[in-house]
C-alpha cells in the first residue's frame, strides 16, 4: 500500500514543484535597500568672520569625522578643518602655505592618518596644497605641480595608506589646462602622466579608485566654450580616456564619481537642458557609460556635487536646488533599481550640500554651506 501511494504522489509533487507559484516560493525576489530619511542638521563652527564654507567630509567611525573647507578673513581665505569626536564638531588647528589657502577634499586611512588637499596661492599662481593628520597635528606635505601656472587638487581617495589618489588641474598656457593626478606611495606624492583633450581647458573633480589597480577620475574638458564630460580610468599601470555622453546641448559636468567593482561604476554631475540645470548621472556597466534617469525638484535648476554609497544598491548623490535666487539642499538615493529624493533639513535662506561620506547605511555625512544674513555658515547634515 505504502509503494502505491508513492506512485500516486510522486508525479503530483513533481507538478507542483515545476508550477511558476512554487518558482517564485523557492527564489523569492530581494527587497531594495530603504534610504535613510532621518537627516538632520548637526551644529558646526565659524571661524571666519565673513564667508565659511565645508567642500569635503570623510570619516572612520562614528566618533571619528573630519570635514574641510575655508573661511574668509577679509579678501582672502584660510584653511577650515573641523572633527567630530562623536559629540560636538570643533575646529582643529592647521598650517597655510601662502594666501588664499583652500581645502577641498578629505580621505581618513585611519584616525592617525588623515590627508586634506586644495590650493594656496604662493604670490605668483595657485600651487597644490597637501596636509596630513598624524593623530596629533596637521602639516604640509611636499607635492609636485605641473608647470608655473595655477595648480589645483580637489580631490582624494585611496585604497590603503600606501595607495592613495589625488586629482586635479594645472593651467599650463592660460586658457589651457591639463589634468592632474597624483599618487601617494607611502613615501612620497608623485606626478602620474595623464592624458587632457588638447588645446583645451581640461579639469578633474573627482578620484574614486575600485582596487590597487585600477581607478576612475572624472571632470570636464571645455570646447568651444561648451562644457563637455570628461572620464579618465587607470588600468594596465596607466591613464586613458574613456568615452562618455554629454545630454544638454551647452553645458555637461561630472563632480563627483564612486566605483563597486569593474562593472558597476557611477559618475553625477549637472547638464544644461537650455533653461535650467538638470541633475546628471552616467553609470558604467562594464564597456560603456550610459546615462542614468534622475529626478529633478520643481521647476529651477538642480545641480549634484558628489556621490557615495555602503553598497552598489545603496547610494547618495547631493547638490542643491535653485529656487528663484535662493537654494536648497538636495538628497538622492538608489535603491539598485531607481533614484528618488529624500527630505533634507534646510536651515538658512540659501543651502548647497557639496560633499558626502557614507560611514554606514545608518551613518551619513553630508557638508556644504548655508547662508545666515550676509555670510555663508558651515553646514553639516548627518542621517542615521
């Protein structure tokens, strides 16, 4: 009896397994990540009298922050660097090189070593400004420059603390400009041959490398006086540039690049549709860049100025949205299948949010600056 009623059974159970009902039991389909909503303004100092102004955030730990930036003292700015001890922000002391010393990005190794990197004019032109954290002060470190015209790094990111990026512009014969790459070594910040459209304004903003051997640096090229996308990537021990697509017709800028692996790459920025900004995004697939659907906030302009993530299908991209001549913050989050907006606080008349760092999905810097009466004040947002 025992032997029968397995004959019957067996060919219903393997109906029922081969039904689309048990399929969809057996690999049920993964939920997208939800984006951190709980964003709120963290209280930050001023140390300038007039203008200050964050351009980079990094962090270790959650009380373990840095974010730089400047601060206007009269006609001209000194460096602004500022850390968070998992309290209170506070600012930390730190050396200019010249006049008009300016930081614009920050990578933490580790919370005794920490690398900041901008500008400072020496009398002359711009030259590269590099410092470092060695868990006790800050200092200026040796960096070479391309050339005896203005030199700029806005940008810095490494692997490990003897592989570590730096990326930038040099104006070699005003107008023309040539990119710039730099790379810390462990010993020493060299020089790295990259290639720059010729006879055109060339300009980096933004370094993301994916392993020690290869990385991704993105910005603009200018022809004709139009902006146009410009990506470079390090592969084989050296610099190329790699097609990309431009969307508006009269302006096309990349700021702000973050990779997962070989095949997952993204780059935001903004185009220029003819009337007003437009958030951009391009993601890599492995051969090429394409261009990714944003959302844009109301009918103004929308500007993005940097992108990070814990995950490939956990992402934030922040700028600002023009309204009339005021602005506000903007927030931008991929779930691995689309990008929406998240709420973000807006504390001043006119708010701009220039940087991010994701520390964890619940743990989120975010730096710009807002405006309170006449000058800009320092801004730090934080999600988690």
């Amino acid at each position: 009896m025992a032997r029968k009623l397995g004959m019957y059974l067996a060919p219903l159970l393997l109906a029922a397994l081969l039904t689309p009902a048990a399929t969809a039991v057996a690999r049920p389909e993964a939920k997208p990540p939800a984006a951190c909503t709980a964003w709120t303004h963290v209280k930050s100092p001023n140390p300038g009298p007039g203008d200050n102004n964050l351009a980079g955030v990094a962090a270790t730990s959650a009380s373990d922050a840095w974010a730089v930036g400047y601060a206007f003292f009269g006609s001209s700015t000194k460096n602004l660097i500022e850390h968070w001890n998992g309290k209170s922000w506070r600012v930390v002391k730190s050396p200019n090189a010249g006049t008009g010393d300016t930081l614009k990005a920050v990578y933490a190794v580790s919370p005794a070593n920490v690398w900041a990197v901008g500008s400072y004019f020496n009398g002359t032109a711009g030259r590269n400004l590099v410092e470092h954290w060695n868990g006790k002060s800050w200092s200026v470190v040796k960096s070479p420059n391309l050339g005896a015209g203005s030199n700029e790094i806005t940008s810095i990111r490494g692997n490990s603390a003897n592989d570590i990026w730096a990326a930038g512009d040099a104006v070699t014969n005003y107008p023309i400009a040539k990119t710039v790459v730099l790379h810390w070594n462990g010993k020493h910040w060299r020089m790295l041959s990259s290639p720059s459209v010729p006879a055109e304004p060339n300009l980096l903003t933004g370094v993301r490398p994916v392993s020690p051997t290869e990385a991704w640096a993105v910005g603009r090229q200018v022809k004709n006086n139009i902006n146009k996308t410009l990506i470079l990537h390090w592969s084989q021990n050296h610099w190329r540039i790699i097609p990309s697509p431009n969307v508006g017709t009269d302006s096309n800028v990349l700021a702000g690049v973050r990779a997962s692996s070989s095949t997952d790459a993204w780059a935001v920025g903004v185009y220029y549709n003819g009337m007003v900004d437009k958030t951009l995004a391009l993601r890599w697939d492995g051969k090429h860049w394409r261009v990714a659907p944003t959302p844009n906030v109301g009918k103004g302009s929308n500007d993005l100025s940097a992108i990070g993530g814990t995950s490939a299908a956990n992402l934030y991209a922040v700028g600002q949205i023009i309204v009339g001549s005021r602005s506000k913050t903007l927030v931008l989050h991929w779930n691995g299948r689309h990008w929406g907006v998240v709420p973000s606080p807006n504390p001043g008349t006119s708010n701009t949010l220039s940087a991010i760092y994701t520390q964890s999905p619940t743990s989120i810097w975010a730096v710009g600056d807002f405006t309170s009466g006449k000058f800009d004040r320092t801004l730090i947002e934080h999600c988690g």
